[in-house]
C-alpha cells in the first residue's frame, strides 16, 4: 500500500517508480543507518529506532528529488519556449506559425501536450472572438508565470497593432536572458546551501564524537549510558528533520509567479492617492502599501512603455496614450487616466506628463514621461531609440531588485544552517554532565 501511495506521488511529478531502485535505495540507508549506529555505540533497541526513523525519512527525500527534476525540466522547456518563440514572432509576426514553429522543439512531454493543445484550440474554435488570446492562457495556466505572460501580451498586442516590433522583441529576448540568468544563478546557490547544511550536521556530529573519545580516555563507557544513547537518537533524527526543512525550502519552483492582481493594485493607488494618514497606524500602512504599489509600477511601465511605441509609430504622442488605456496594466490607469484629462485641458503643457505618479520616487518614469513631451513638441529625436533606453534602464533595475530578492529568499536558510550546531550543543550539554557525574562517582 505505501508502495503505491509514493508510486502515485512520484508519478505526479513526472518520476517513474521502480521497485528495483527503490529496493536499493531503501537498502543503502539502511546500511548507513548501520553504520551511523555503529560510530556512536549504539545498542540494538537504539539502533532499531535509528534505522526505522532513516527508512521512514527517505520516501520524503525521494518525492523531494522528483520535484526538484520536474521544477528544472519546467524551467528548462519554458526557457527553451519564450525565446524561439521571441525569434519566430521576429520573423513572422504571427502568433499561430510561432507556436508551430516552437513545437517542433518538443518531440514529447507536457510542454508538447500544451502546445498541441493551445494550437488545437486557435485552429478548431470559431465562436470566439480572441481565440489566440484564450489560446495562449492554456499555456499560462500551465506554466503560470509573469515573463511568459508579458510575453504573450505584448505578441497579441502587436498582431493586433502592427508596426516595427524588432527592437521591442530584442528588448524582451534581453529580459527572458536576465530572468533566465537569475534562475541560474540561484539554482546554485541553493545548491551550495544545502551543501553547507549537510557540511554542519557533519561537523556538529564529529564534535559529538569528541566527549566519547575523551570518555574512553578515561575508561568510561559514556555511550553505553541509556540517556546518552536517548539524546543521540534524538540529535540524529532531530539532524535528519532539519536536512529535510532544508531540503524542501531549497526545492522550489523557478517557472511559478502568479500574475499579479492588477485590478486590486489599481484599486490601492486610489487609495493612496485619496486618503491622509493621521494617526501613527495609518501612516506606517500607508507607507507598506505604496512600497508594494510602486514595485508593481516599476514591473509594469516598460511593458505599457513598449506597446505605446508600437502605436507611435503611426499615431502622435497623445493619440497613442490614448489608445494604450484600454490595454494598459491596471495599476497604470488610474495615473494614465490623470495623465489622458490633463492633456484635454493643456494639450502643450508640460504639467500633465511630470504629474504623473509624481507622489512616487520612480526617476526612471519620470525622465520617460519628460522624454515622451519632448517627443509631442518635436524635439526629441529619434523617439524609438530613446524608450529602447528607458525601457534597458527599467529592466536592469528590476533585474538588481529581483536579484536582492532571491538573495534574501536564500539567507532565510541561515538559521537552518545554525540549527545542527544547536542540537550538536544540547548533545554536548548532556554528555558533559553524565561524564562529570559518572567521573565524580568513580572518584
């Protein structure tokens, strides 16, 4: 029966069960737990408890092994996805000669079987108006991740627009190559973290060691003592949950990020934007959420930035935000709805574009609204080039955010990290009392 629950759960994450390799999986840890006993003179009801704690553990590390192989070939597909997708579009334009171009890719697996399927549903259904749209959410839903869906926005977006795409499509190529490289690089780290955990739990039970070495010297049978072999039965299973939390906390997913809730984020600008803080309270609230309103700002704006250069490319500077609102981000409409009022009062005055999410400390956006002005008197050049700039800015700035981010999400482990030398302590703790006593009692 056990069998077949941890074949059923291996199977969920694309593992195939064998009965051959797990016999000798489970046979290996329990000659280590042997072994382990044998090192710290266990006795044989310590050592039953050992192996059966070992053997109980190891399901759970297997089924943490098949994760981690699914979230990297999830990773790896979806990579390998986003950007012959970007250059097949580049070519042609066409969101359903792209997909097929893709799928020539993937021979099998589930990144095939969605692809197939997305395709099947453009080509075969008729009573939908934004078939590819509806289309491209199969993808989504599978591989749920913000990249691939600003990626499919912009392709739908630009089918529908028109224009020359080129240099927007190498902006994204550049940004699928820094989230690629950030996953990389934490992939990584997370494998030196659990290296350094592993080398902890190590050392801490070398040190352990230490007291019946010096035991022994004395002529003293410490480990044989029943509360000695308790506490080391202890320490080790207490050694074996923390390598676990460590190893469930560093087997994530690197292709899941929910796409925000855009609706909710504008709703809160609103909120920010109408409302004076009084009380202690308040103004600490208030300070929280425009934090995370001006991050959701930040990731948003270049992609809005994109689009609004494919609609100038044959439409003035205010007939083009215009007709971004409808499809804008819905953290940016409230600002751009601001923004679309002010230049129907003062269509040539500067006020309306340096008022935008003028509340906010987003420099970036603020010299892009400055540019975007220059741009509707006349005077800003080659107005393709400058958002290209503004839009490299915005990415390597979020690319320095999301870095931090991963690098704090790997600190977290530090206290996992400490937790061996902890239980290693209460260990020593004990053995050092039942030396004293059994030293004294012998003199």
């Amino acid at each position: 029966m056990k069998e077949r629950v941890l074949s059923d759960e291996l199977k969920k994450y694309g593992h195939v069960f064998s009965v051959k390799r797990s016999g000798a999986l489970y046979a290996m840890v329990f000659a280590g737990m042997i072994a382990l006993g044998r090192v710290f003179s266990l006795g044989v009801i310590s050592q039953i408890v050992l192996c059966i704690a070992g053997l109980a553990f190891l399901p759970f590390f297997m089924i943490n092994s098949a994760k981690n192989e699914r979230h990297q070939r999830r990773f790896s597909d979806l990579n390998i996805y986003m950007e012959q997708f970007l250059y097949s579009f580049m070519k042609t334009g066409k969101i359903l000669s792209s997909l097929e171009d893709v799928m020539q890719l993937f021979e099998s697996g589930q990144m095939h079987d969605t692809l197939e399927k997305a395709r099947e549903f453009i080509l075969h259904t008729y009573d939908d108006v934004s078939v590819e749209e509806e289309g491209l959410k199969i993808i989504e839903e599978a591989y749920p991740n913000d990249m691939l869906h600003i990626l499919h926005h912009f392709a739908l977006q630009t089918e529908n627009l028109g224009g020359e795409y080129g240099e927007s499509v190498r902006l994204l190529l550049e940004a699928r190559r820094m989230w690629a490289d950030r996953v990389y690089e934490l992939q990584q780290e997370k494998k030196k973290k659990r290296r350094d955990i592993f080398l902890s739990i190590a050392v801490s039970l070398l040190l352990c060691l230490m007291i019946y070495l010096l035991s022994a010297n004395l002529d003293l049978d410490l480990a044989a003592m029943p509360i000695a072999q308790a506490v080391t039965v202890g320490v080790l299973i207490m050694d074996f949950f923390i390598f676990y939390r460590a190893d469930v906390s560093l087997t994530s997913g690197y292709v899941e990020s929910v796409h925000s809730d855009g609706e909710h984020y504008a709703k809160e600008y609103e909120k920010l934007r109408d409302e004076t803080p009084k009380k202690p309270w308040e103004k600490l609230n208030h300070r929280v959420m425009k934090k995370y309103v001006t991050k959701e700002i930040e990731k948003e704006f270049p992609y809005w930035l994109m689009q609004l250069s494919l609609l100038m490319q044959t439409e003035n500077v205010q007939v083009s935000l215009y007709k971004s609102y409808d499809s804008a981000p819905e953290v940016l409409k409230p600002a751009l709805k601001e923004l679309i009022d002010g230049l129907k009062y003062a269509p040539d005055s500067v006020e309306p574009y340096i008022s935008f999410l003028r509340d906010y400390t987003l420099p970036e956006i603020h010299s892009a609204m400055k540019m975007l002005y220059s741009i509707s008197e006349g005077s800003g050049g080659d107005a393709r080039a400058q958002i290209a700039d503004i839009i490299r800015r915005n990415q390597r700035l979020m690319d320095r955010s999301e870095r931090m981010k991963n690098e704090d999400a790997v600190a977290g482990m530090y206290g996992l990290f400490l937790a061996p030398q902890i239980t290693a302590g209460i260990k020593l703790c004990v053995d050092m009392l039942l030396l004293l006593a059994v030293y004294m009692g012998g003199v």
